[in-house]
C-alpha cells in the first residue's frame, strides 16, 4: 500500500517537472527561437506550438494545459502583452485534440490532432484579432499567419516526436 502511494507521488513529480521544462521550452521557442514579427497588429510567427505539440503528446490533458497556457502566455509577455490573454486560452485549447497514453509520442490521433490544433488556433487568433482590431484586417493577417505558424509547427513536431519515439523516450521516462 505505501510503495503505491510513493509510486503515485513520483509520476505527479515527474509530470510536473515535465510541465515546467516545457513551459520553460515553449517560452524560449516562442519568444526567441524562430520568432518573426509579421509587423502588423505586434503579432508574430512562431515554432513554440510544436512544444505545446509535444507536452499534449507526452502529457496528461491536465499538465500539458498548463504547460502550454504558461509558455505561450509568457513568451506573449514578454514580446507581444496584447496577445497573452486570448493565448493563454487558445494555447490551452490546442492541446486538447492529442493524446499521451501509450508508448509512442507519434500516433494516428496526435498526427490528425495537428490539424485540429491548427484550426483551433487559427480560429482563436482571428476571433481575438477580430475583436481587438476590426474583423476585416483580421482575416488577413490572422489566418494567413496563423497557417504558416501551424505548418511550421506540425513539421517540426512530426520530426520531434519521430525521433523521441526512435529513443523510447516515453518508456524510459513515464511508462
């Protein structure tokens, strides 16, 4: 009974030294890393969603929420602040198409959760864009950054997760 409970409060630990290294990652991978100001309305394309990618994939729902509302929410607070509220959302929302049972990080649903994840925060940005500066400038600016990014972001996570299940990264680590 008590090496249960010793099992059950190490894989809370590990999960939530998980969530704050990815946080930390998607912080660094949004703000500096890849970040290209697009100039308009202080957005800005980006590769951090890959990281939200991989946290939802690696992560319990609950976990990789965080992870992704805290990196992506601090990375806008430190480049973009107008942006932080309505990504905190929105990053939280992307994770919710993947999924971390299992052995492997690349599955059939978390490669269709990509394009999940990239319709929702297409749909997120131009909605808040939308809101804050007009819906007309937002369709332009929003959805045609927000596929690039999301593009960008798909490729970068197919590699990762190819490569973290090649090390058994999650058996090692989780399982």
């Amino acid at each position: 009974m008590k090496s249960e409970a010793v099992k059950k409060s190490k894989g809370k630990l590990q999960y939530m030294t998980m969530t704050a290294v990815m946080a930390a990652l998607i912080t660094i991978m949004t703000a500096y890393v890849f970040h290209i100001p697009t100039g308009i309305n202080e957005g800005y394309i980006h590769f951090g969603d890959a990281l939200i990618y991989l946290s939802a994939a690696i992560l319990p729902a609950p976990y990789a929420m965080a992870a992704g509302a805290i990196g992506g929410g601090l990375a806008d607070l430190m480049t973009a602040p107008v942006w932080a509220p309505a990504t905190v959302i929105i990053k939280m929302l992307i994770t919710l198409p993947f999924g971390s049972r299992g052995e492997k990080v690349l599955t059939k649903r978390n490669a269709a959760g990509l394009a999940a994840a990239g319709v929702i925060s297409a749909a997120g940005y131009y909605l808040a864009e939308g809101l804050m500066f007009g819906f007309h400038v937002a369709f332009f600016t929003s959805v045609s950054g927000s596929l690039i990014q999301s593009c960008g972001s798909a490729a970068f996570f197919l590699i990762a997760a190819g490569t973290l299940d090649r090390v058994h990264f999650k058996k090692r680590f989780f399982i």
